[in-house]
C-alpha cells in the first residue's frame, strides 16, 4: 500500500516519477523486517529519497486501492500454493517454529487478509513504525554528511519508540506434515534448530552447511544427485534470525524416490558425524563462503541489503574482517559440535509436497 499513492502522488504519479529519473524501487518483507528501497544514479540521489520518503511518511491507504491490493496478494497466495517448492519452504519454516511468531506465514491467510482494513495499517504504523526501530541505510557514491541531512527530521511524525519485544522460545518437538498436490515431483525438506545470527556458533553452523549440501562439490550433491541419481536439486541453508534458527535441507525428488532420498540424506549426516571432514574439505567450505560474501559486496543493493538488516535485527555492523576472521576460525572440533546436534534424523521436523500421502515420520526416523 505504500506503492498506492500519498498525500501529493497518485500511485501513477510514483511511478512515473520513479521512471522518470530512471530510478529502480521495490519492497519486501521477511519474517523480521520490512524493507523499502530504491537503486538510482548518484545524481538523482535527492530526487529518489524524497519519492522514497514521501511513500513512507505521508501514504494514505485509500480503502479502495486496498481491495484492489487484496486481490492482488489473493493472486500471490494461489501462486505459492502452486510452486509446491516454495509450498514446502514455507510449511516447514511453520513447523520448525510453531508457536512463535517465526511460525507465521508472511504472506498470512485470505482470512487474516480479509480482516486487514485501513485502520488496521494505520495502527500497525503507528505502533511499528518508530524511530527507534527504522533504520536507513546508504550504499554507493554519495556524501555521508549530505544524507544525514536529508534524513535528520524525516522522521518526527513517528513515535519515538515500542516496547521491546520478548521472543519466547517454544519446546521444539519434531513435526511432520504431508500435502498431496496434483504434481509431477515429490519435495521434501527436513530442519532442525540451529543457532540466532549472532550466536557465537553461527559460523560453524555456515560451514556445516556449505559442507553437507551448499555447492555441486558438497556431499547431499555428489551423493544423493550424482552417485545415486535421485534428486535434480539437492541442497541444504542454515537460516538465523535475530533469536532462533533452523538448518533445513531440501530435495525435489521423482514420487517413487521419496524413501531412497531421505534415506541418502540421514546416510550422509550420520556419516559427517562418525568421519568427520578432512582438511580439504574444511578450507573448501570456508574458501566458498569468504568467496561469496566478497562476490556479493560487488552489488550495491547486496550491501545495502546486508547493512540495514544487521542494524535492524542485530543493532550492529559487522565489518569484511569481522565476517572473513569468523569463517576462517572454525575447526574440525566446532563442526563436531555442530554434527551432534544435526546428525541425528531424530531430531528433524519434515515436510513433503507430493502426490499422496505417505508415512513422512517412519520414512524419516526408521
């Protein structure tokens, strides 16, 4: 709705403003942060800021460009619902946090869509949208000083501050949930607790990961697509948020392969947890990992991405050396660690989108 027009710009008018100085804007949202951006020359910094704040400090939520919108996302809800790999994202992030706000889809449900009016968002802003919970972040070619300047009083409408919000961890126990689809390809993703981002292990956690399943050298890759043939995308993420996170491993296997798939995957965990990881193996996760943070900061938007959700969610900056020491500092003993807690089929939640049901937890703990 902020796209939808403001005190002095129709939603048109935002757009052919944005396009007039051939600026780039967009929104999304995680389960942690809103974000509002917009990519434009260095020249029409000042132009692209004020369209930028003028959406977020002055939209009037008109009622019917609201139910406009709300066909919309019913459209956005039909399309998840039919890229069953998405599907199974979602449904086993619900698992793995239920009971927590994590556990909450973002997108919600056409029943929390219908309940959502323009006094809903006007309440919502005012209570979430605070001074003390904003933070605009800058990268590229401009003057540190300059936009400071622009900003300094964007934001006096907004209440100084919220309350700070307690995250209550609920008792993890392992779930599991099957939705039959009309498909052509069974997926499947297991996840189990990990660590929050700023958790002293977080690090260990990553390079687990990029071991087991985070490139076409890695091992869920080599074993479960290569050897055995089972899957044509076989990969595993260690996702952290600012209190709580979960390491998930996914699979899009034929319907007949389910059992043969899950299997090879509990085979290979079991295996990091007896064997361990060579050297090689270790300096090749952490020369991926370095890699690709460094990869990244060659994106604009990659480093304004990253900047404004470690200042939101974290309240910190990590700095190049920060993030390279931390990579390089873990160990054959801290990826033992980490393997007695994810080696285990145990101790995974697992969620598949298929063409009938299945018996998913003695698939996944026999």
């Amino acid at each position: 709705m902020m796209f939808k027009g403001t005190e002095k710009r129709s939603a048109q008018q935002i757009a052919h403003d944005v396009d007039a100085i051939g600026s780039q804007m967009n929104a999304f949202t995680g389960r942690e942060a809103t974000c509002y951006y917009i990519k434009t020359l260095s020249s029409n910094l000042d132009k692209s800021l004020e369209i930028l704040l003028d959406m977020f400090t002055s939209s009037v939520f008109d009622e019917n460009e609201m139910d406009r919108e709300r066909k919309v996302i019913f459209e956005e809800m039909k399309m998840i619902r039919d890229t069953p790999d998405e599907d199974c994202q979602d449904t086993i992030t619900e698992q793995v946090f239920r009971g927590t706000p994590l556990g909450s889809s973002i997108i919600g449900t056409e029943s929390t869509l219908n309940g959502i009016h323009r006094s809903t968002i006007k309440n919502y802003i005012s209570r979430e949208y605070t001074r003390d919970s904003i933070v605009v972040a800058f990268a590229g070619n401009f003057d540190e000083r300059h936009v400071c300047r622009l900003v300094e009083n964007a934001f006096s409408e907004f209440a100084p501050e919220k309350p700070e919000y307690k995250y209550k961890k609920v008792k993890y126990e392992p779930s599991f949930r099957v939705k039959v689809k009309d498909i052509e390809q069974s997926h499947i993703c297991m996840a189990a607790k990990s660590v929050p981002a700023g958790d002293k292990d977080f690090y260990n956690y990553a390079v687990f990961s990029n071991i087991m399943g985070g490139s076409m050298s890695s091992r869920l890759f080599q074993s479960i697509r290569e050897q055995k043939g089972l899957a044509y995308t076989v990969y595993s993420m260690n996702n952290s948020f600012s209190k709580d996170g979960y390491f998930n491993i996914y699979a899009g296997v034929s319907h007949d392969k389910i059992t043969e798939a899950v299997h090879g995957i509990c085979e290979e965990l079991r295996k990091f947890k007896k064997s361990g990881v060579t050297d090689e193996e270790l300096a090749k996760a952490q020369e991926q990992l370095k890699s690709g943070y460094i990869f990244g900061l060659e994106s604009v938007n990659s480093r304004m991405f990253q900047v404004g959700k470690d200042a939101t969610v974290q309240n910190r900056i990590y700095t190049q050396e920060e993030i390279i020491e931390g990579v390089d500092a873990v160990t054959h003993d801290d990826l033992a660690k980490v393997a007695r807690k994810l080696c285990d089929c145990s101790r995974y939640s697992a969620a598949a989108v298929t063409n009938r049901k299945i018996p998913l937890r003695r698939i996944v703990q026999g």
